[in-house]
C-alpha cells in the first residue's frame, strides 16, 4: 500500500474529508483547483454534485499525520466500512494529536458497535479531548463499552462509584 508507487489507492470524497478534517465541500474545492486528484465515478451528478473518488496520496500534505503503510491499510478498511479499520484510524490520528479528527473516527466506529471506539470516545468526551467535554456522553459511550464486555470500560465505571 506504498502511496509512493504507480497503483493508486481511491477513497470517497467523504472519507477524504474526515481525514482531513474537512467539510465535502473543501475536498470538491480542492479538486476543482487542482490541489489534489481524482477520478470521476459516475458521469452525471449525485444528490451531492459530480461523484469523485480521491487519489489518497494526493491528500497527504492535507492529512496531519503519517501516512504509513499500515495507516493507508487501516484507512482502506474503514472505507469499506469496517470497524475495526476505523479505530484504528482513529488510533493513528489520536496519537499525532489530531484528537478532533480522532474522535470523529472513534464515533464512527462507536456506531457500528466496536467497544474500544466507545472506550476512546469516552475518554475523548470525559476529558473534552478533541470534543466537547461531556461528562453524561462520556459515561454514557463507557456504559456502551460496558455492556459489551470491555474491560477496562467496567473497571473505569466501577472507580467511578457505578455498580455492574
């Protein structure tokens, strides 16, 4: 997955602005200008305009963080809507201190059910790291994590006085 050799790696316009951090518009922007590349899916227009896939490798002087080839096998996955692919994703943006971009990776994931996203997602609102802190949502996603069995989710509610 070497964004540095001849085959490309595509990703929506919606996945490119999550990983920017970027509204669909920007990414739209962007394409129209020149800034980065892509190839249209679709001839006629969507509900949201032209339909694009993105080249990643021409979005990573927008990314902030490494694009390592395990992170670009981690962002393939969460594309394809895997939840284990978008913690990850989510991981690699926490750790360059990208948190409000983490937390949006986190989130996803969280929906579709992966308890260490909830895990994250609750420290992310607890602490107000990359969101708003939220400390009802923040106990809530530990509750979610919880109930799916997650260990350090029980043990972090039950240091904070919660019966399971």
């Amino acid at each position: 997955m070497d964004l540095s050799k001849n085959s490309s790696t595509y990703i929506s316009t919606q996945t490119a602005a999550l990983l920017a951090g970027k509204s669909v518009r920007t990414i739209n922007n962007w394409l129209e200008s020149g800034s980065i590349s892509g190839k249209r899916v679709h001839a006629e227009r969507g509900p949201g305009g032209l339909m694009w896939e993105i080249d990643l490798a021409s979005m990573t002087a927008y990314i902030p963080m490494d694009m390592a080839d395990a992170c670009v096998q981690e962002i393939v996955r969460a594309e394809a809507g895997d939840a284990d692919g978008m913690n990850n994703v989510g991981t690699y943006f926490y750790a360059a201190n990208a948190c409000k971009i983490a937390a949006v990776w986190f989130e996803a994931a969280a929906k579709k059910g992966h308890a260490d996203a909830m895990e994250w997602l609750s420290i992310c609102h607890l602490n107000g790291i990359g969101v708003e802190k939220n400390h009802a949502l923040g106990i809530q996603w530990l509750g979610k994590a919880a109930a799916l069995g997650h260990s350090v989710a029980k043990a972090k509610l039950r240091a904070l006085g919660f019966e399971l």
